[in-house]
C-alpha cells in the first residue's frame, strides 16, 4: 500500500469512530430501566445484567453491541494512529502523541474484551489507560500540529483544546468532583472529545489529499 493510500485508509479508520456514539445511543434505547448519562458510566452498557451491587439491578441487553463497539473503536483508533503516522507532522512530539493514540487503542480494545462485572480490575485499569493516552496523545499531537507547515490551525487548536478539556474531567472523575452533573457526566467530558477529534482530523486528511 503507497503512503497516501495507507494515510487515506487510516484517515478513513479514524473518521469511523463516530461508530461508538452510535452504538451506544442504541444500548442506551435498549436499556432495561432508567438509564442515566450523569449517574451511569459508560461501561455499564457493557457490563452483565444484575450488576451493580446494594440491591442495584442494571440490564443492559445490547452489551454484546457495546462490548462490540468498544473492540471496533480500539481498531480503528490504534489501526488508523499507523496509518496516518506519515502524513502527520515530524518530530518527537508528535511522534509521543502518535504513539499515546495508538496505545490508547489497544486499551479500548482491553475494556470491550473485559467487562467491568467480567473482570473489574483489568477493566478499570485499562479504561483509565485510554483516557489518560488519549488526552495527552491528542494534547501533544495538536502542539506538535500548531507549529506544523501544512497543518490545519482549527484541527490543532481543537487538539490542543480538547486534550485540555479532557484532562480536566479525567481529573475531577478521578478526584469524585463531579462538577454538578455526576460521575457518568464528567466520564463522557473526558471520553467524548478524543473520538470526535479523531473524526475530525480524518476528515481533515482526507479532504487535504484530495485537495
């Protein structure tokens, strides 16, 4: 595969994350009772139904999806972080963050394989991996990008943007300072902006080839 093909198909991969909000729109439909995006987290639409503890019962029918989905997001964050590593900008910094989406992936990949009823302590491990590689991939790859010839000023200042708003709910989650919207509002203010950065910046790649 030439360099442009393999940067267009990468492009393509991370254009394609916008799956994830799909499928989990549709677990949520499906969810048995009040599902609720302040006080549930994400995870719970992949976890067994009946879990949740202190007479708690959580149902969630679609996990397969969402599991599936998780899985998906991880190949195409980690396949996609390979592919456009070329037609990004040079240099250490941007190689760092690179390097920090691909890894992030794979930790996408490890919270669809182990749900957090199947295997609490991988899943929690692995899903606090993602969140940190994400937002410090996408910080560092957005510096590296604002001082970049060829790049596009909004893809990086959104990067940079992103990746500080990110870290700010990954901090107050990780502090139980939910900000007035709970611990499933401040989880999806530190998930959401990474996969529609990504969405984002494969648009970007792809009309930048064609152009």
């Amino acid at each position: 595969m030439s360099e442009t093909r393999g940067a267009a198909a990468g492009a393509v991969l991370w254009t394609l994350c916008l799956q994830y909000f799909v499928a989990e729109a549709v677990a949520i439909h499906a969810w048995t009772g009040a599902y609720s995006l302040s006080t549930n987290y994400i995870s719970d639409l992949g976890a067994a139904a009946c879990f949740g503890g202190a007479g708690v019962c959580w149902s969630s029918p679609l996990r397969w999806l969402m599991n599936a989905s998780f899985v998906l997001q991880g190949c195409l964050i980690a396949g996609g972080a390979a592919l456009t590593r070329r037609v990004l900008p040079r240099g250490a910094l941007a190689g760092a963050g690179a390097g920090l989406i691909g890894l992030s992936g794979l930790g996408v990949i490890a919270v669809g394989l182990a749900p957090e009823d199947a295997n609490p302590a991988i899943h929690d491990f692995t899903a606090a991996e993602n969140l940190i590689f994400c937002n410090l991939g996408m910080l560092a790859l957005g510096l590296a990008m604002s001082v970049s010839q060829g790049a596009s000023r909004l893809i990086a200042r959104a990067g940079v943007a992103a990746g500080v708003i990110g870290l700010a709910g990954l901090a107050c989650l990780a502090s139980g300072h939910y900000a007035g919207i709970g611990p499933g509002g401040v989880e999806r203010v530190a998930a959401y902006p990474f996969p529609l950065w990504l969405s984002a910046t494969g648009a970007w790649i792809l009309t930048a080839r064609r152009a």
